[in-house]
C-alpha cells in the first residue's frame, strides 16, 4: 500500500513538471496567458513548486504586472532562500514598483552570495536606499 501511494505521489509530482514544460514552451514562443495556466496547473498538483512560482514571476514580469510577480519571486524565495536567480528577479521586480528599500534589500543579499551587479547597478543610478 505505502509503495502504491509513492508511485501515485511521484507521478502527480513528475505530472506537476510537465506541466512546468508546456509553460515553458509557451513562454518561449510568447503565449503568456497559456504559460501561466500550465504554471497554475503545476503548482495546484504541487505547491511546493519553486520552478513554477519562479516561471510564473517571470511571466508576470514580461506582462509588466510587477506586484504579482514579486508575490511569485516571494513565495519561491521562502521555499529557497538562497536562490540567488530568484533573489535578484525579486529585487528588479521591486525596483520596477518604486520600491527601492526592498529592492536594495535583495541586491545586498544577491551580493551576499556572490552577484553584486544588481547592488552596483542601484549605486551607479542612485536607487539604493539604507
């Protein structure tokens, strides 16, 4: 029973990454609205989807809807707090809202591991905020 219930487990979560592909393919081609129902569908079989959340950011981000965005960026960041991909996706999402203080916050982190860019990009355009 319990290796019944794996099987199950492991294919709704691989099930769950196929659905992470066709939203990738529709990124790709830039079909954005379908790229976020796939995105949707993957994380309503796997919550815990850090590739979805991220994936759908980036969508969110093309379509200039940069709040939502930063709530994806948000949600995956919990679940990896040292994505450093994800960390500096948040940190140009906010820069995008005006929200400069959050998104110092997350080029000083970026730079904490390894990738100053974004912190010296907000120093050499007078964003950065203490």
């Amino acid at each position: 029973m319990k290796k019944l219930l794996f099987i199950l487990l492991f294919s709704l979560c691989a099930f769950g990454e196929d659905y992470v592909k066709q939203g990738d393919k529709q990124y790709a081609i830039g079909n954005f609205a379908k790229a976020i129902k796939f995105y949707n569908k993957a994380l309503s079989l796997n919550p815990k989807n850090v590739k979805a959340y991220n994936s759908r950011g980036i969508v969110h981000y093309e379509l200039k809807d940069y709040s939502s965005a930063v709530i994806d960026y948000t949600q995956a960041i919990t679940m990896q707090p040292n994505n450093l991909g994800i960390i500096i996706n948040r940190g140009v999402s906010y820069s995008h809202l005006g929200d400069y203080k959050n998104a110092t916050i997350d080029a000083r982190r970026a730079c904490e591991l390894g990738d100053c860019e974004l912190l010296d990009m907000f120093k050499m355009n007078g964003t950065l905020r203490d």
